[in-house]
C-alpha cells in the first residue's frame, strides 16, 4: 500500500493549516492530494476533484467551525462512504468536534488541540501503511487557482479556446457542464459554493445568455461578493439591461484580439 495518495478534504478558511499539514505529510512520506497543490494550469477543477477521490486511497476530513458550511466536503465525503478507503477526521476546535457529521463519529480522528506536532506525529502512524521511504513531490506543474465560466449551452463551443488561454495563464477552470450534476443538491446552493472560491467570473454574453435561467444570476451573485466579472461578448446579444453601459471584452469579430483584451484587463486586475 505504500505511496498511495490521500485525499485531504477542507473548508477554504482552514487553507493555512492544511497548507502545513500537506507539507508535513510528504516530508514524512505521505504522498497527499490538495487541490491547490495538485490541480494543473488548464484543468476542469470539479474533475480533477472528482477523478482524485476515485484514485485516494485514504480521506482527512479536516473538522472546524468552518467545515460544516462547506458545501463540497459533505460531497466529498457522501462519495467515498460505503467504500474501503480510509477516513481520519481532523479535529482541530471544539466547534470542529461539535459540528462533525454523526456518521463520522464512528471513525477514530485525530485531534490537533492539544498542539499540532502531537496531532501530526499521531497522523503519520494512523497513515504509517501509507508511507514511502523517501518524501512525496507534487506531480504537476500547480494552477494559481480557477476561474468560473458562466455561460450558456449555445456558447460552448467558445469554452475549448478559451481554455488554452487559461492554461497559459496558469489557472484551471471550474464548469459544470463537464461533469455530473447531482440533481439531489440545490443548484444554486451548489453555485454559491464554487463561486465563492473562484478567483474571477468569466461570462459568456450573447443572446442565450440573457435567457439563460442560471447565467444572469451567477453574474449578479459574483458582483455581490465581488468576484472580478469579466463580459466577453461571443455573440452580440441585442439591447441588454442587466450590462447596459457596463465595459466588455468583444469577441464577436477577432479572437485574437479579444484574447489580448482579456489578457490586459486580468493583468490589471492582478490576476
């Protein structure tokens, strides 16, 4: 079983410490999977994610105040149950041990209040089966983060250029389109969570996208939250209230142009 990977599963204000955590475990041998850290420049994020927890042969389940308005991992973790992978939960607050689903009660967990070198020297021989000789890498070249793409069916074939783009910009991107949706979870619930991670909004304007019965609302959610939206006009969409007077990325005559607009705004943006 050596070298097997593990799956760490977390809520995103708990990103330091498994920062740490990760690093710590592949010192030690474990070869983990964290999204930040294993997710290619230019890949699906959802996916990836997807493809990971099929692979992972153990899970950390990193239990706070944070996790348990995480809408992904209560998916992450209904995916793998039933099957013969390993759970550990991390207990890193009080809250995090309060708010631990009751069917993960029956795992043993780890806790880290007593201090994190005791809970990490505890991790790494519950993981000892886990273990190589030697300290894990990473395997790819690691993506700065993802974009959401929000657009309409009639569009999509804009998103396989597009993701050249982001590839050499060094994101991944996150679309739903791609994969599965799991009609038992509330989609807009579902949005607001991969929304709210993204590092920017990309939408799609054209005609069907102003009849689109999601695209419309996730615009308006990012400029909630302020998430930098970017409007790329893939088709001229006519009279437009929701975007009237407001900039756009036109994409309708020149590509190639339209690319080194979109460059210059992320560069603006910091992105």
């Amino acid at each position: 079983m050596t070298g097997q990977r593990v799956f760490i599963s977390y809520s995103r204000e708990d990103r330091p410490f498994v920062d740490r955590l990760s690093q710590d475990l592949r010192s030690g041998g474990v070869a983990t999977w964290q999204d930040t850290k294993e997710i290619a420049a230019g890949e699906n994020w959802r996916l990836a994610i997807e493809e990971s927890l099929q692979s992972a042969s153990a899970m950390l389940y990193v239990a706070s105040s944070a996790s348990p308005n995480s809408h992904w991992m209560a998916k992450e973790v209904q995916a793998v149950l039933g099957s013969e992978k390993l759970i550990i939960p991390l207990i890193r607050d009080d809250q995090g041990e309060l708010g631990l689903p009751s069917f993960l009660r029956e795992y043993q967990w780890v806790d880290f209040r007593p201090g994190y070198e005791r809970g990490l020297a505890q991790l790494l021989a519950a993981l000892q089966p886990f273990r190589a000789e030697v300290p894990a890498g990473t395997s790819k070249q690691q993506a700065k983060g993802y974009v959401f793409l929000s657009y309409a069916e009639e569009d999509a074939s804009f998103v396989d250029e597009l993701k050249g783009f982001l590839k050499q910009r060094g994101y991944g991107y996150w679309d739903y389109r791609e994969s599965e949706r799991d009609y038992h979870q509330d989609l807009y619930l579902a949005l607001e969570s991969v929304i709210q991670e993204a590092v920017a909004t990309l939408s799609f304007v054209s005609p069907d996208w102003k009849r689109s019965r999601t695209a419309v609302k996730e615009y308006y959610f990012s400029i909630e939250i302020g998430i930098p939206v970017f409007l790329l006009r893939v088709r001229h969409p006519g009279p437009t209230l929701v975007i009237a007077g407001l900039p756009y990325i036109d994409f309708t005559e020149d590509h190639a142009s339209g690319f080194k607009r979109l460059e210059k705004e992320l560069t603006r943006k910091g992105l």
